[in-house]
C-alpha cells in the first residue's frame, strides 16, 4: 500500500515545471503526462506544477487551463524561450518526460538547448532506452545523463542498459513503475453488458493501432481459440496511430479486417476505431477476461496499457518484451515469444479453459497493481525531486576583498599559435586543428603584442611578425577585401571575409602603425593601412565602420593629419550620430533596434573619433549611448553581466543574460576607459573594473572564466555554469583587458586630471 510521504502536506517544493505530451494530443505519453500532473497535484495539494507541452501540430489541440505554455517541435527558438520562461516561473526543478521522436531537432537535441539554458535541477523520465543507439541517439542521451540530477526508468533493464550502453552512474537512477489508476477488482461479466459482450470470453487489447503491437499474430492465433472456446472474442480498441494515417489512410486497419475475414473468425474479431478517454477505457478493462500484448519490439521498456490491465487485475499473455518480462515475472502473468502464434493460442485457450487459473492469476496481478498506483509515483518522483534539489551546488558568496587584477600573461595565446598564425577554437584548453583560423583573431592577437607588457622583446617580435604575415597573406588585391577563415592547410575559405573581419583588420593596422614597439612593423603597417583603408567606405555595418573608426583614431595619434584616417572618423561619426538620432526612444538611447556582440565598441569609437577631432558632440552622444549600454550591462546585483547571445536581433527588447561572452567584457573595459581619457570622470574607472572583474569571477554564476595560472580564459557563461573550451577570442579578451586595466591602474591618477580631458 501506500507509504506516508515525510511532508505530504506542505512539501518544501513549490513549484516545478514539467514537460512532456499533454492531453488532448492523442498518445500513450500524453495520457503518462496528464496522469503525472493529475496524481502529483492530488497528492500534493500546494504544489504549483507548470505544464510545457510539446505540441507536433501548432493549432490543432485544445489545451486544457493546466497547459501553462506549448513548445512547437521544431521551432528551436520556441524552446530557448520556454527555458527563459522557466528560468522566471520561480520553478524549483524541471520534470522532463523523454522520448526521442517528441523533441525537434536532431534525435530531439532541441530538448537539450532548453536544459542548457535553465539553472535549475533535472529530473527526466525515460520512456525509451535503446540497446543500439543511433550515434546521435547516444549523443543526445548521453547529454541528458549529464545534465540531469536524476533519470527515473520503469523498469530495471532500462538501469542495466543504461550503465552498460552508456556508462551511466547507477547513483543516478531511479526505478519508478508506471503509474496506474485505482478501481476495485470485478468480475468482467458484470462489466460485458454494456459493450453487448453478454456470452462471450473477451480477448482484448487496446492501444494506437500500428505494426509494431503484433495484431496480426493475435488474429492468426484465433482460429485454434476459437476451435477450443467458440466464446472467444477478440477485441482491439485504438486509433490508427496518426502518423500511419498521414502515410497511407486505414490501409493497414482494413488489412486486419481482411486478415480475420480469410482465417473464419471475422465474428470473432472486433476492431474498435477511436481514441477512449480513461474511465471508458478502464471500463473496456474491466469487463475482459484476458489482456494480450503481442508487441513485437524486444526493447520496449515501457508499455503504459499493460499496467493499467495489472492494476485492473487482467491475467495478461504477452510477448517477452522489457516491462513485460518483469511486471509479469514471479507468476503476475504469462510469456509466450515473439510472432509465437501457437503460443498465444496455446495459453489463451488454456487460461480459458480453467477458471480457477484464470482467477488467480488475476488476483495476484491485482495485488502488484496495488504498488503501482498514480499516488504512489507521485510520491517516489518527489522524493527523488527533493533529492535533486537538496544536493544542487550552492553558489559561495562573494568575495569580502576585491580580485587583484592579473598580469598579462602571453602563454595562454602562445599555446594557441603556431608559425602560420593564432588557431580559432580549441576543445577545452586544446587547439583545435578543424577549424583553422580567422583573420579576426590574428587582427585581436597584433593588437596584443603592441600592448602586452611584460613581453621578452625577441618573443614579441616574433609573435609580431607571424601575426601581421597573417593579415598580409589574407589581402585580396583583385577584390580589394581582406579574407577571413584560413583552413589548418593554409587554403583559404572564401575570397573575401565579412566587414567585421575587414573593419577589425583596419583597428589593429592602425594600432599597430603607431603603437608597434619595433620601427619595422609600424612602417609595414602604416604602409598596409594607406593600401586597403579605403575599403572602409564599402562597409555597411556599423559595427565593422566602428572598428575602422577605431583603426583610424589610431592612425591620427601617429599620423594626426592623417587624410584617409580623417575622412573615416568623421563620415562615420556622422552616421553613428545619426543613426542614434534615428532610432532613440525614451527607453532606447542606441544605434540600433536590437542588440549585438561587441555593443561598448560603438560609443568607444565615438568618443575616440570625437577626442581625435575635437568634436564634443561626437563625444556627448559616445557618452550617452555608452552610459546606456553600462545599464543594460548591469544586474540587480550591481555586477557586470554581458549582453546574452541569446538577446541578439530581438527589437527594442530588454537584453537577456545568457550565454555571456569574454568579448563583451573587454570592449566595454576599453569603452569605458576611453570615456575616462575623454572626461576624467572617476566613474569610468569603476565602470571599466566592475565589467573587468567579471573575468575573476564577480558574475552572476560567482565562477571565474580566468584561469590565471596560464593565461587562459574560458568562452562564457551559459545558465548551468562555464563553457569551458577556451578559444582564441576569449583568451585574447582576456588579455587585452588585462592590458587596458593595466595601463588604468598605472596612470589614472594623471588620466583623472580634468586638464587632460577633452570635455569636462
């Protein structure tokens, strides 16, 4: 019976969100999952239990009040939304009903974006684990073993398959057993009235009509039934399963018709079309003497139909799939192998032919049923949610003293270089070959070498050399653009990369021509940015004109009447201005109606352009539109929190918080520190060390993505916790921050001089 929860009546969780099918969608899960939301809010009353439903045709259901939302299966940004909306529900923990063919994307990986992007602790019903997984099958279940607290099978075959198959820590899973309504045990004769079955031995099975239930043996087997009972009456209840109706209509359910017909049992086979609510369904239970599961899949680890016949005492024939051979096992039912058609004919009749058997048999599979039953499940799965909840990492407060700033630190950025230039990704702390490189991180990396200190000299003029080679080799003459993504072989990807590409490459020439430590690379680099400069004017991108503007500002400190570098600063501080004019609103000081990466590097160059020209409206509106920024880039908390990827493109829209990424860090450390050149407004400076010192963990996760041993950086902060590949843009973040912050703290206390400021 019934075990006593510790604390049924005020569980110490609240609310939780759980996804999974829902009625009305007509499917074995969707009936799992109502019945999941039914017996967890009867057994616990104050429980809030947010409903997801997975919904494969937008439209067609009409969702109960309990549904809280529907995902769309493949819509993948429907998902990341989900996740937000859990994320702000006040959920405690996530409830997930797997099963691969619900969740879009490839093996359902859609399913694993949304777990990626909520904090909170997973536990995941699994209603289908394979012996054979396809490599994505393995892919995504070996993600979701990961990311949940806790994986709930039905049966112990799903455990040992899943330690076996997958590796699976055993710690990790919980066998809980399908839950199953409670009715009192009748005599099916009482019950037979009323569907006309007066007379007659009821066979039945019931389910979405499909192939893969073994019907056809079942209707093989009758003849030989029908000869030892001529009572015998073999009843199939359910819909033709809706995907084999969009294949080929009720071809296959007409194919059982014929199939009775040309075998004499016509009369003695009764398929019922139609999807039957519970209490008509267990009625239909009730009133058969016999269930039969003929299914044909070996593997099938779960069967929700032959649980409902236990727990309404039904003796039940079955092929010897997965929960068959165990909810059946010590005697609670018979085994007959797969398409054994014999076999089915052989126990059926058998059973018919005894009624003391019959009988008994049908009391003890009462009695298992007694186990199984909805509250009990709902019990065992808060238990296991309290669990997950209970041992979830709690995050360390902050620290009493400030992080100390880092050195910069050249190895990590030496670790992903080699003679060619500076590789793109790496797979944890590893270069990744596949991927090659790109000119936007050797452009980031010759910024570097001009601004790293300490740096043995021969190391930098090496490290110089190789990567300006780099920017060198990737000029496209004929197309007058730079290239981008090299392959590891040295082809080229493409005969002209993006603007950013092209823009970034133009920021760290003009660095270069005047901050380069050795005469010889910033005469090769004023000479290259007087040869590819003007293809700034191509570029439509704002972002990519900001990093030209950038590019220029630089030249003008070496090259102050600089022609080229000039007319960049001004006709594209024009159309910043511009554009910020265009688009402002009362709650929307910005250049543009949605927000990006690298957002600070707008106003810096801004401000950059205006202290090179003396231009104190280029300045105001950089200072403005920066201060905006700063406030979008804040949490509640006061820390840094950069602008989330998953925030990109969406209009006038309040910025998200995840995934955040070191370049957001650095641009607005660099943003704020040429605010400070401009005003000597001590403010910046605080700015410029609150977005720094996210890198040292002061974040919304309290995780440092610096690894400052080696110079490294991790590539951001996703909702459970660190990216922890580190790929050249991150590790070159860090480090020009890490330059930026250096030179702050060296020479604020003159930079703080309003006489060096451009305005005051």
């Amino acid at each position: 019976m019934m075990s006593t929860h510790a604390d049924a009546k005020a569980p110490r969780i609240g609310r939780i969100a759980l996804i999974g099918n829902f009625l009305p969608r007509q499917c074995g899960l969707a009936t799992f999952t109502t019945h999941c939301y039914k017996a967890m809010r009867g057994r616990f009353p104050d429980l809030a239990v947010d409903v997801y439903a997975m919904d494969d045709h937008p439209g067609r259901y009409d969702y109960p009040a309990e549904v809280t939302a529907t995902i769309p299966q493949t819509d993948l940004s429907a998902y990341l939304a989900t996740a937000r909306r859990i994320e702000d529900s006040g959920a405690q923990a996530v409830w997930v009903q797997h099963e691969y063919g619900i969740y879009g994307g490839s093996a359902g990986d859609h399913l694993l974006a949304l777990l990626d992007r909520v904090t909170l602790p997973v536990v995941a019903t699994l209603h289908t684990v394979l012996e054979k997984p396809s490599a994505d099958e393995r892919r995504v279940m070996e993600a979701l073993l990961r990311r949940a607290g806790k994986v709930i099978v039905m049966a112990e075959k799903g455990r040992e398959i899943l330690t076996r198959v997958h590796g699976a820590d055993p710690r990790k899973i919980a066998m809980i057993p399908h839950g199953v309504p409670d009715r009192a045990f009748i005599e099916p004769d009482a019950m037979k009235p009323r569907f006309g079955w007066q007379g007659r031995r009821v066979i039945f099975t019931f389910g979405l009509l499909a192939p893969n239930k073994g019907i056809e043996t079942m209707i093989a087997a009758m003849p030989e039934i029908v000869a030892a009972e001529p009572r015998a009456h073999y009843v199939v209840l359910g819909a033709t399963h809706p995907n084999l109706i969009a294949h080929e209509g009720e071809a296959y359910r007409e194919r059982l018709i014929a199939q009775a017909d040309a075998l004499g049992v016509g009369g003695h086979v009764e398929l019922i079309d139609g999807f039957t609510d519970e209490p008509a369904l267990l009625d239909y239970l009730q009133a058969a003497d016999i269930y039969a599961t003929p299914y044909t899949n070996p593997a099938q680890i779960t069967s929700g139909t032959l649980s409902f016949a236990v727990s309404m005492g039904k003796p039940v024939v079955s092929t010897p799939y997965i929960h068959a051979t165990e909810i059946l096992d010590d005697g609670h039912g018979v085994l007959v192998d797969f398409a054994d058609i014999n076999g089915f004919a052989r126990e059926i009749g058998g059973l018919l032919a005894d009624d003391h058997s019959r009988v008994q048999l049908a009391k003890r599979a009462y009695q298992r049923g007694r186990t199984m039953l909805w509250p009990c499940l709902a019990e065992s799965v808060m238990t296991e949610i309290e669990h997950v909840v209970a041992v979830r990492p709690r995050r360390l407060g902050s620290a009493k003293s400030e992080p100390a700033a880092l050195t910069p630190d050249f190895s990590a950025v030496e670790r992903m270089s080699d003679a060619t230039g500076m590789l793109q990704h790496s797979i944890y702390s590893i270069p990744d070959r596949r991927h090659g490189y790109c000119i936007d991180d050797n452009a980031r990396a010759l910024i570097l070498m001009c601004r790293i200190d300490p740096l043995d000299e021969a190391m930098r003029d090496k490290w110089t050399s190789i990567y300006a080679s780099f920017l060198q080799y990737a000029w496209n003459g004929d197309r007058r653009r730079f290239r981008n993504f090299m392959n590891f072989d040295r082809t080229w990807c493409e005969n002209e990369g993006s603007e950013d590409s092209n823009g970034r490459t133009l920021w760290a020439l003009g660095v270069t021509a005047t901050e380069a430590r050795a005469r010889k690379h910033r005469d090769w680099a004023a000479a290259m940015f007087d040869q590819t400069a003007s293809l700034a004017f191509d570029l439509g991108s704002p972002r990519a004109q900001a990093f030209a503007m950038l590019g220029a500002a630089a030249m003008r400190r070496g090259f102050p009447n600089h022609p080229m570098a000039t007319r960049i600063l001004e006709t594209f501080g024009e159309q910043l201005v511009g554009l910020c004019e265009r688009h402002r609103r009362p709650d929307w000081q910005w250049f543009e109606i949605v927000l990006a990466y690298d957002n600070a590097r707008l106003p810096e160059a801004l401000i950059e352009a205006g202290r090179s020209l003396g231009r104190a409206d280029f300045i105001t509106c950089g200072i403005e539109t920066l201060d905006w920024i700063v406030s979008r880039q804040t949490s509640p908390e006061g820390r840094f929190r950069a602008i989330g990827t998953e925030s990109f493109g969406r209009e006038y829209a309040e910025p998200l918080p995840f995934d955040q990424q070191p370049l957001e860090a650095q641009a607005t450390v660099e943003a704020c520190a040429a605010a400070f050149h401009a005003t000597g407004d001590r403010r910046w400076l605080d700015e410029a060390e609150k977005a720094y010192r996210w890198y040292l963990g002061v974040n919304d996760l309290d995780l440092p993505l610096a690894t400052a041993q080696d110079g490294g950086c991790f590539d951001g902060l996703q909702p459970t916790g660190l990216n922890r590949n580190q790929g050249a843009e991150s590790i070159l973040a860090l480090q020009l921050a890490n330059c930026a912050i250096s030179t702050l703290s060296k020479h604020g206390a003159n930079l703080a001089d309003p006489r060096n400021a451009v305005i005051a």
